[in-house]
C-alpha cells in the first residue's frame, strides 16, 4: 500500500444496519470495485454443516447481500468479503488481521443492540429477520418477545436441503459432460413478442448468464424455451438450474417466499396416464434417492420446480400425425397448479422447434407460460468462440481464418447455416482438432441449394465426430486403442436399442424405470445378445446353480444317503426332495422374470455407522438365535443335539445374520424403508423361496431326532414362517434408500447385487454348517455349506447381475458389443460421445443418436 493511498473506511462508530451494508459497499469501492468473480476466489472456501466445502462468496450471494441493507449480514460472509476486498486493495498482510477485528466488533454491537424504536427502561421486543428460507438456523435471527416466548427460524427441511446438494452435483457433472469444461459458444436468447413484461424483455442482455434473473421475474414462474436442433437448449436449461439451486448450496442468503429447488428432469420418461405429481414425486425417489414420504411431501407443498428437458423427445421422429405424447404431458401441466390450486404452478419445458411448430398447429401450448426462443449464433460469435478456443499461439490458429473465409465467401450462407448452433460449432472444432481439413469439412457445392448444402455439410461433421473423438481420447489403459469404425459399430448398436427400448415402453404399461428413447441403463442392456436367447440361458444357469445349492445342502445334512432311497421314499424323505424340487422350480422361475430389477444400489453410508449397524444388528439377532435354537431343543426332545450347543449355535446363527442386515440396513437417522406390506406384495415369490429354504434347513435335525408328523409338520412351518421374516427383512434392507446417499455411478445398482445376494447366501451358509455338523464332519460342512451358499446367492439373490452378465457375453460373442461394456461406456462418456445424466448414460446429443442409430431395429429377438 503507498503512502498517500487512503485507509480502508472504519466500521467503528456505525449504529444502523443500513450503515454497516453501506460501508462494506464502500470497502468494496476502496479496494477498486474488483470483479465477484475475482471476490469468489480471493474470499477461499468455507465448509457447510454438512462437511461439503463451498465458495465462501459466490458471485450470486455478494450481489444478493450488498444489495439488501437492511439485513444484516452474516460474520462469515463479512470476514470474508472484508479478506477478499483487503486483498485485492494490496493492503499489508500484516494489518488484515486487526482490521477484520474492528468489523467484527463493529457487527457484534449491531447484532446485540435492540432494534430502534424500543422505549428506554422496557423489555425489548425481539423479533426474528423474516427468514428467506426455512433451514438456515441464525442465532441473531432469534429473540425473546416481552413475554418471554422465543420467535426463530423454523428447523431446517433437511430433504430439501439434500435435493439441493443432489440437484447441483448431478447438474456440474451434466455440463462437464456437455462442455468438457466451463467454456461454451454463446447462447442467447429472446422473448416471444407479446408473451413477458416489456421491462422483463429489457432484461435479456447477457443470454446464459442473464436466465436466472429472468425467470424470478416471471409472474407466474412457467417457461418455454424453444430452440432448434443443438441451439443450446439443455445448456440453458442446466445453467438456469445451476444459477437457482446455488442459494441453496452456497451458504448465502435466498429469496424470499417459498423458494424451489429447480430439479431438471428429461421429459421422455414421462409416460402417459401417469398423473405428473405421482411421476415427478417418483423420479425424485429414482433419480435422486429421496423417501418416498419426503418426495411427495415437497412434491404437495410445491417446493420443487420441474425443468422438463426434451418435451420433443417424448413422440417418435417423424411423428406420423400429431405429438400425441408431448399434447398430454402438456395437458398434465396445465393441470398442475401452485400451493393455493388458484395459479398455474411453476414449471420450465424446453422443446425442439419444429416440434413446437407442430404443437402450435394442433393448438396445444403450455398455458400462462412466457416463451423465449434461442437465437443462432451469428458470424461474429462463431469467430469470438474459434479465437477464444484456438489463441494465436494454438497449433490450430491458422484454421480460424479457413472457417472465417468461409463463413464470408459465396457460399457463406449455406456454411454459416450449418455452423450456427452451439453443438454443431463443437463438432467442427473437436473435427479440426482430430487433424481434419476445415476446408473439406465446410466444402459447399457452389451449385447445391444452400439448405442441401447446409445439410451434407452437418452430415460430414456428423461422420467425422466419432472418429475425431476417438483419436482425441486415446485409451490409457487395458490395452491397444479403440478403432474407430468399431467405436461407431458398437454406438450404432447401442442406439438401435434405445429405438427398441422406445417401442417397448409404448407398449408396455408400466414399463421399468430407464427403459427410455434416451438412456442407456447398464442393467437394461441384455436384450441386446438376444432377448430369448438370453432370457433362456439365464434360465438354465438359475437351474444349474439351484440344483447345486440343494445338493450341497443335501449331501451336507447328511440325513438321507442315495442307498437308502432304493429301497422306497418315506414321508421324511418325500417332504425333503418336495421342499427341494419347489425350490429349485421358484428360483427358476423368479430368472424368468422380463425385467430384473436392481435396487438399493446407492447408500453411502459412513463406515462408522456401518459398524455401528453391523453390532446392534448382532445383539438384537444373537437372543432371537438363541430362542431359536432353545425351540429346535424343545422339537427335537433333545436327542440331536444338547442345551449348549443349542445356546451357541442359536447365538452365532442370529448374530451373523442381525450383523449382515444391520450392516446393510444402516443409514443417517430419518431413513427410510419399504414397509412390510409393500414388501409382500411386490416379492410374494421371492419371499416364498426364502420360507421353503428355512423349511429345508429345519427338516435334517428333526428327521434326525426320528420326529412323528406333527412336530415336522409344527417345525416346518416355523421354520419357513422364521425364514420368510428374515426375507422380508432382508428386502426392507436392500430396498431402502439412505438419507446421505449420493448421486452413483450408473453401475453401482448392478455392481452391489451380486455383492448383496452372495452375501447373504453365505450367511445362510452359517446357518447350514450348524445344521450339517450334526451328521457330517467339519471339512464336510464347510464345503457343502460355502458351496451352497455361493449358488444360493447367484441364483436367488444376484438375478439382475446374473442376466447383465449372461446378456454381455452373449452380445459380445456375437460381435455386437466389446466384453469389457462397462469400461468402453465410461471410456465415451471421457470422449464425450456418451455423458451421464443421473443414474443412466445418453448420448451426448439426440442428433448424434439420430445419426448413429441403423436402419433396421436392432434390439434383439
């Protein structure tokens, strides 16, 4: 700092909110009106409740507090806006800290002082500052009326506090995916004559950055954006989402009223006859784990905003007559109503124009909804973007001036046409990179029809994209690079299957989640080896693995020998093979299943809990094993086995099996699970093989004990009621969803079944080993029981692995997908052919599915 540069403005002495706000605004002028964004970073971060680090002054949050004086800011956002502004200012290192202390005291006396207007000598009256938000605790936001009642926030909503942190995470990863960055060709756009306020038209200057601040001042909040193929629409709609939930994740401060978090949504999996409050309360539970109780709570109470991306995407294309799917969903939103039912309630479509077009002509719309269109890019932005993408020091500078000249030449309407979109600039540009010729790429017959013309130039970038982005993204690992005419081989047969998996759907009443025009769901993929093909494969290998699982347990109980059965089939041994050849044929038939599903795949629970789960889950399981054990002495009047081996083998069987669910079952406090009816009635079949297992395991010790037919008949069904208890447990363990789950990787459902179902097939091998040491040795035992514990948990509980994988390798035995799927998708979604988008992958772009996608059907037979 030089000798005569002033000092940086004094808090001291201030005694009005509105004062304090006003001296921050001066340090900020002192220190040279630096640029929020050069505040953000100079302000550093800061860790919320929830241990997530954020920006301690994000640009949206500086301008929002600076610009409300009369609230007092928090000291968090104070110290460092204070740091940053010093900092910027050059002011000595030395010194910043003294100067933070005279802020900080100067605020504290604001925050203890009464407010004005408070007779001297009286109680004061506190009241609590009007909470923009419910869930951001203040203690200054408190106090105590004359009365003595306390006037605070309400308790944080901690559901729309996740969705939140949820919603931000999954729309970060969706631009990088789109961007491969932060950078994007300017989107822009404009008002549909007639459909805003002139003054909220006034407002659009700055395209992406300006959309936040035009839709908050929409009355009432609904939007359509329309837009040409590649205009940017999903762009928008991911910044407009980002730029509303960053409140919410930022620690700042919120609007006021009943704010939403915006929850983009791809409208393609809305299926009609659906009732949309029921399907966006459904895709919050699936796409962003939320309970099922919490979902429709801020479902009813309006305290989400449905951005529905690809209204165009819901009918086929072309559509033989009118977007009948589109009209209804539309119709279902004119339906939707805010909290008082009296106004539209808030929502954003974006839709492809020719589809909208179409819309209008059948005279459907989305109703009160301002309309804005995206507009092309024009010849300037299209060089602003080359120049910002290639500097003079790029190896491709000198193919700025080839676009540039062709965008100028005779034939520059036809190339500016083919280049005039966001998505279509990025594929010339990640062409050019790959070592293409700009010249040959834009080449325009100077005779052809300048929309022809456009249109052969969109093909050739088209063709060329695959190519560029393979050689761009070479393979750093397992082995030699992809080809790429057999990365395009399999990305035609992956799109193939999304036609079929859209005609399927149609015609499919309630089809299973994922099973869209757009996303590519890991699990969903095995019809592509061939559906009967696989579904028959799966069917035997369930079969084999289930006649494995009953003759380890068989030969392992030991109770009958293949001698013995010649000489005739007692009721003993009848009940037994019964038990055994039922289960095999419910096993068999539950792989039979059209759509497996994969489910509970998301908890991310602390390690610490997991233990902590995995104990009381013990000391709760361990006395139920040992009244277990306690009853099979009491059936078998003891002539099997004696008091304490029923004591310990009851203990270690119930604390093996509380330990296995408390550990899966374990979550943050407020989890929540399926209920038992809900159980039943979704896994009837399931549950019965879980019953005729535990009927098996009882069998041996009362055969051995030579039990008369009532206590067979008296244990069995115990047994299998026992069993049939511990299923249903088991699935309110696998199925529930956990409160601090996070967004996961579109394979971590699949890669967590086969985990689940061995699991708990070898804790049923516990259970066996107690059965079979009775009559067999412990070398025996063991084998038999890990033997069938692990085909147990293949064939029973590790289904819709089982069918992916059996699928996978039949399709790649066919030459129609690489055996290594699941890293040769992640490897396009790192070339950004494919990108993530929840819990499923899509292609980069609908054109470039479109494109990819064969002539013929190609989705198995």
């Amino acid at each position: 700092m030089t000798a005569d540069r002033p000092r940086p403005p004094d808090p001291a002495g201030i005694d009005t909110v509105e004062d304090f706000v006003r001296s921050l605004i001066r340090l900020k002028q002192w220190a040279g009106d630096p640029p929020l964004s050069k505040l953000r970073s100079l302000g550093g971060s800061m860790v919320t409740p929830d241990g997530t680090m954020v920006d301690a002054l994000p640009k949206s949050t500086t301008s929002h507090v600076l610009r409300q004086a009369d609230k007092l800011p928090r000291w968090d956002f104070v110290k460092a806006f204070v740091t940053a502004c010093l900092r910027y200012g050059d002011h000595p290192a030395e010194l910043i800290p003294g100067e933070i202390e005279r802020w900080r005291a100067a605020r504290s006396a604001l925050a203890a002082s009464p407010p004005p207007g408070d007779a001297a000598g009286t109680s004061p009256v506190v009241t609590a500052q009007a909470s923009p938000e419910p869930g951001r605790p203040d203690v200054e936001a408190a106090g105590t009326t004359a009365q003595g009642d306390i006037t605070a926030r309400p308790e944080p909503d901690h559901a729309l506090e996740l969705l939140a942190r949820r919603v931000a995470r999954e729309e970060d990863r969706a631009r990088k995916g789109l961007l491969g960055g932060y950078s994007v060709a300017p989107v822009s756009f404009e008002p549909h004559a007639g459909t805003v306020r002139d003054d909220a038209a006034d407002e659009v200057r700055d395209g992406l950055h300006s959309i936040g601040p035009f839709f908050s001042g929409l009355r009432p909040q609904r939007l359509m954006v329309v837009g040409g193929s590649g205009a940017g629409k999903t762009v928008l709609a991911i910044e407009l989402v980002l730029q509303l939930v960053e409140p919410f994740v930022d620690g700042g401060e919120r609007p006021g009223g009943r704010p939403m978090v915006p929850v983009r949504l791809n409208a393609a999996r809305w299926t009609p006859g659906n009732p949309f409050e029921r399907w966006l309360g459904d895709q919050l539970m699936q796409v962003f784990g939320l309970a099922a109780t919490d979902a429709a709570r801020l479902v009813r109470d309006r305290r989400v905003l449905p951005v529905l991306d690809g209204l165009d995407e819901l009918d086929p294309e072309p559509s033989p007559g009118p977007p009948r799917r589109a009209i209804a969903l539309l119709s279902e939103l004119n339906r939707y109503s805010d909290l008082s039912g009296r106004r539209p309630g808030a929502v954003v479509v974006t839709c492809r124009a020719d589809r909208h077009a179409q819309l209008v002509e059948a005279r459907c719309g989305l109703d009160d909804a301002a309309r804005i269109r995206l507009r092309d890019l024009t010849v300037e932005q299209i060089g602003a973007y080359l120049r910002a993408r290639w500097p003079d020091d790029h190896p491709c500078r000198p193919y700025r001036d080839d676009i540039h000249a062709a965008l100028s030449g005779e034939s520059g309407t036809a190339v500016h046409s083919a280049l005039r979109t966001p998505w279509r600039l990025s594929l010339t540009a990640t062409a050019v990179e790959s070592g293409a010729d700009p010249a040959e790429l834009v080449r325009v017959d100077p005779a052809a029809d300048p929309r022809e013309a456009a249109a052969a130039i969109g093909r050739r970038l088209l063709d060329a994209y695959v190519p560029a982005a393979t050689g761009l993204t070479p393979r750093t690992a397992h082995g030699t690079p992809y080809d790429p005419a057999q990365v395009r081989a399999w990305l035609m047969r992956l799109a193939g299957h999304l036609r079929w998996q859209a005609a399927r759907a149609a015609a499919t009443d309630r089809p299973p989640p994922g099973l869209t025009a757009i996303d590519v769901v890991p699990h969903l993929l095995w019809p592509i080896g061939g559906r009967r093909r696989v579904r028959a494969l799966h069917a035997l290998c369930c079969a084999v693995l289930a006649i494995t699982a009953m003759l380890a347990f068989w030969a392992g109980s030991a109770v009958d020998r293949h001698s013995g059965l010649r000489h005739g089939i007692g009721a003993g041994e009848g009940l037994t093979l019964a038990l055994m050849a039922g289960w095999v044929a419910i096993a068999v038939g539950v792989s039979l299943s059209p759509w497996p599903a994969a489910a509970g795949g998301r908890a991310n629970v602390p390690r610490r809990r997991r233990v902590i789960g995995g104990l009381l889950g013990a000391l709760a399981g361990g006395p139920l094993g040992v009244l277990g054990g306690l009853a099979g002495l009491v059936l078998t009047d003891g002539r099997v086995f004696g008091p304490v081996f029923a004591v310990a083998s009851g203990a270690a069987g119930g604390s093996v099996f509380g330990a296995l669910i408390g550990l899966t079952a374990a979550g943050r406090p407020r989890t929540e699970h399926l209920a038992v009816s809900e159980v039943i009635r979704a896994e009837p079949v399931t549950l019965l093989g879980f019953g005729l297992c535990g009927a098996l395991t009882g069998l041996p010790p009362l055969r051995l004990a030579g039990a008369g037919p009532l206590p067979l008949v008296v244990g069995g069904i115990g047994a299998f009621a026992l069993a049939f208890a511990l299923g249903v447990v088991f699935e309110i363990a696998t199925g529930g969803w956990s409160k601090d789950a996070e967004l996961a990787h579109p394979r971590e459902a699949l890669r967590r079944n086969p985990i689940i179902g061995v699991a708990f097939g070898l804790t049923g091998g516990v259970a066996a080993i107690l059965v079979f040491v009775m009559n067999n040795g412990v070398v025996e035992s063991l084998a038999c029981a890990l033997i069938g514990g692990v085909a147990f948990g293949l064939a029973f509980g590790a289904i819709t692995w089982s069918r992916a994988m059996i699928g996978l390798i039949v399709a790649a035995a066919r030459g129609l997908l690489p055996l290594r799927l699941w890293a040769f998708l992640d490897w396009a979604c790192e070339a950004r052919l494919l990108r993530v988008s929840g819990a499923t992958y899509q292609f980069r772009h609908r054109e470039l599915q479109d494109f990819l996608t064969p002539p013929r059907d190609a989705g198995g037979d």
